[in-house]
C-alpha cells in the first residue's frame, strides 16, 4: 500500500476509525516509560541550566537528579530498542487492516 493521498499525494494521512472490533497496535511499556523519562530529563536539564544562568550554579541534588534521569532514560531505551520488532511488526499489522484512510490536507477519503 502507498501511504499517499490518491488526490493530492500528501504523506499526512490517518485511518478512520470503523468500529470496536478492529486490530490495534500494540504500545510496548518501554515506549511509555522512555517517552515520560525523555520530559523528566528535559525538565531537569532546563532548570539546571536556568540555575547556573540566575543562579550559583545547580545544586547537588539537582545534578544528582539528572545523571538519575539520564541512567533511567538510557535503560528506556535500550529496553524499547528490544521491543522495536515487535512493535513495528504489530504497528505494520495495523496499517494494512485499515481499509479506510482520510487525508488531512484536502479531507479526501478512500478506501483501499
């Protein structure tokens, strides 16, 4: 299948729902948690660097707090980078079951 709209050949396109009983891909657990340690660590980063800028420089516990944040986000990723074929065999799976898709440029819908 090409993921392209047959009219206007945009790549943003989505499937429309149809109904309750239609595959999902399965969402690994690793992604959710690298996901939500990627924000912490992000968070943490910004406020140290906003201490050093106004401040007297990050704190121990802070910088602490973000080597932890760094060590919690690589063990996320690695274990996501396990999960991956799983998740793209399921995610692939899940594209080829939608039999309808609308474009999201030019709201052209078709079916496959």
């Amino acid at each position: 299948m090409q993921y392209r709209c047959p009219q206007c050949q945009s790549a943003k396109i989505m499937p429309v729902a149809q109904g309750a009983n239609t595959p999902r891909p399965e969402i690994p657990k690793s992604l959710m948690l690298l996901i939500f340690s990627i924000f912490i660590l992000l968070l943490l980063v910004i406020t140290s660097i906003a201490m050093w800028l106004f401040g007297h420089g990050a704190g121990t516990n802070i910088q602490i707090a973000t080597v932890i944040a760094f060590v919690v986000t690589a063990v996320a990723g690695f274990l996501f980078w396990r999960d991956l074929p799983n998740f793209k065999v399921s995610m692939q799976a899940f594209m080829q079951s939608q039999k309808v898709w609308k474009c999201r440029e030019c709201n052209h819908q078709w079916q496959v």
